[in-house]
C-alpha cells in the first residue's frame, strides 16, 4: 500500500484541470508584479520566462480563469 | 491545403472542426496558442481570443443554426502580423453592411446583443467579411503585434 | 473533412500544419487542450504529449526530410478514449515491422534514438503504423483516459 500511495500523492496523479488553474492564478499575480517593474505590459515571453514554462502552455493555461471553470461545468456536469 | 507550394512569406495552419458551442473555447485556446509564437501581451491575447471567440460563435449560431457543420480557421503569421479567416458553410448573410452595424441582431435575446462584429473590429486592426446567402460566410482579421511597444 | 456526415458517437477535430520543427511543440499543445475534455490526469498529459511529440517528429524529419509538406493531425473524442491520428505524404517507409523495433533508426545520430514507436507504444494504449513508400505515413494511437482509476 505503500507504494500505491505514492503513486497517488505524485503529482501526475492530479488532475491537468486543476495544475492549469494554478498555472493561470501564477501568471495573473506574475502579470501584475512584471508589469510593476517593467513600467508596461509584459509579453508573453517575459512572463513564461518569469514563471519557467513554455509561452505555448501558458498561453493555452491562462484560458483557466474561474469564469470558465464554471462555464465548464454547466456545459459538462 | 493548398498552403503546400506557398510563398516563404507567411505560414498559415488550418483547423476544422464541429459547430458544437464547446469548440468556441477550443479555437480560442488554439488561437493563442498559435499567436504565442509573434510574442503578443496579455492583453493582445485577449483581443484575439474575444474576436476569434465572437467569429465562431456566430458561425455556430448563425451559419449552422439547428444543424451541425463544419467551421474552418486559419490561422497565419506573416512578420508581425495575425490573420484569422473564420469560415462556415452555413445560412449566409443578406446584407453584410447591416449585419455589421453595432447593435444589428437577426436574433434578439439575452444572449445576442448585435455587437459581435462592432468587437470584432474594435479588438482587431482589420476585419473583412465575404457572404454568399446558401453558401456560407467568411470573415477575414488581421492583428498586427508589438504596434504599441515595437521592440 | 469527410467527417461532416460522421455518426454522432464521437468528435473529431482535424489540423493541417507546414513540417517546420517548431510546429511539434504547436501540435503537443493543441493536442493536450483538446484531450483536456476528458478531464484526465497530468501524467495522462504528459503521455499523450509525449506521443505526439514523437509522431510528428517523425513526420517532419523522416516524411519530408529537407523539403516542406503538410502534418494533418486528427484527433478524435469517443467516450472516454482520445484517437490520434498523425499522417504526413512523405517519403513512407519500406519495413514497419522494423521501423517499430526498438532503438531501430535509419538515421543514427545523438538526436535520434530509434526510440520514437517504443515510446508512443509505451504511453498510448494502441498504436498502429500504415505506410507506403513513396505515398507516406499514418500513425493511429489510442488513449484511454482514466483507466488505472476509474471514477
Ligand atoms: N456566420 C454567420 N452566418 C450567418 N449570419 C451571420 C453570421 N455572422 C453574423 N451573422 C448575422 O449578422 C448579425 C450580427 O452579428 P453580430 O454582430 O455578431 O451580432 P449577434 O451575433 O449578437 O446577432 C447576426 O445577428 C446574424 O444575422
Ligand atoms: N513518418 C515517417 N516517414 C518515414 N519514415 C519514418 C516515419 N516515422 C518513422 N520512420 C522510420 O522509422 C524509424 C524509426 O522511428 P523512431 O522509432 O521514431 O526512431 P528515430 O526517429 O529515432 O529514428 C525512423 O528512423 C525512420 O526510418
Ligand atoms: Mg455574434
Ligand atoms: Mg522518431
């Protein structure tokens, strides 16, 4: 059992809905401080760069606002 | 695709899929995806994902209505620029001019407020539309990046 | 798409890209969005990720080698499995028996491992190779989301 516990506390086993919204809630907070320092809007490479991702997977992470969580579930659940 | 003996100017990739509402928020996810690439801001992001989202909300609604069909979006970079072509092979419009104009809805309800293409064209720096009634529509946007802030 | 009269079981949504190396990571992510649908785990992700990854590689440097074709990439929702199917019209290959063995290459170099099938047998629950030479390559793999835990 053991080993079956380590499997479930590894991080692949949560779900990639749950690791996208933390990514998005990252780069919201990321957002703000970047923008602070570099007095404008940081790019998208700046910010993925910040938060040591793919500017790919962040662009397609930052869809994973809450509004659209609940969207989701409405259409899904 | 005919893209196979294209010029070395651009690239373009093409996406088809179902008039299903779920697959608004996939060819927006997919637009962003694709934008990254020319580096954009959030805030670009977001212009491109609300015009490509109020696009193919319309193709689904409008074009197909009740039946299902298939929408196409391509998507090109070419320098610093975005071009996003909607297409459907739905109803078609009538008039563009007046489908156009802010406020215009052949469906007045809660959720259709006519500004679909008034946002389009706010959030967009260019947007065309070809219509054909039988045939099908298709609506044309460019997005140039970095215009604010050139690097 | 001929998938505008499919049965209504499942859901495809079909993408065409140009055989430029920056577009496998383009089509790992378009493919995660899409397979996100089925609320699966990161590490079923990364799986599935890892498996495009390698199909469209393949694509890219063994299909077309130096010259620029097309990548068609489908991907396929039916209950609770993902089909992926990555094609290219490109050179084919002679031997897929021995295309599929493991650490087998026709290019041997540091980047190439010959590991590419073996690995995307390895994540995907079915893979199946077809291909003809000088006609091209389809690569069909299958994903069944939730299967160690079941909900
Ligand atoms: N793809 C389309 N196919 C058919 N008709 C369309 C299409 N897109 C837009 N229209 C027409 O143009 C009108 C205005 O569109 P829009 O500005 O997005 O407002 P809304 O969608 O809220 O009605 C629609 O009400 C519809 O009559
Ligand atoms: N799409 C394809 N077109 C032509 N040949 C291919 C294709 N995919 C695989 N092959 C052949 O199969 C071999 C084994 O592929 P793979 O297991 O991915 O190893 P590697 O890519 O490291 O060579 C390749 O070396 C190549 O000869
Ligand atoms: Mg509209
Ligand atoms: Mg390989």
């Amino acid at each position: 059992t053991g080993e079956i516990k380590r499997f479930l506390r590894d991080d692949g086993m949560i779900k990639i809905s749950r690791s996208l919204k933390e990514m998005a809630t990252k780069a919201r907070a990321e957002k703000e401080k970047l923008g602070v320092s570099l007095g404008r809007e940081p790019t998208l490479d700046e910010l993925a760069g910040a938060l040591q991702v793919e500017p790919t997977e962040l662009a397609a992470a930052m869809e994973s606002g809450a509004e659209v969580e609940s969207l989701y579930k409405t259409i899904y659940h | 695709m005919e893209s196979k003996k294209k010029d070395r100017a651009g690239e373009t990739v093409h996406l088809e899929f179902e008039s299903h509402s779920h697959n608004e928020q996939f060819a927006r996810v997919v637009s962003a995806v694709f934008a990254a690439r020319l580096d954009p801001t959030v805030e670009e992001i977001e212009d491109i994902k609300t015009a490509v989202s109020e696009a193919v909300t319309n193709a689904i609604i409008h074009g197909y209505e009740k039946e299902i069909g298939v929408v196409h979006l391509d998507l090109t970079i070419e320098d610093k620029s975005l071009t996003i072509v909607v297409r459907d092979e739905g109803a078609g419009i009538a008039n563009v001019k007046q489908a156009m104009e802010p406020l215009y809805t052949s469906k007045p309800s809660k959720e259709r407020s006519g500004m679909g293409f008034s946002f389009m064209e706010a959030f967009m720096d260019e947007v065309t539309v070809e219509s054909e009634l039988g045939k099908g529509t298709e609506v044309r946007m460019v997005k140039r990046i970095g215009s604010i802030f050139p690097l």
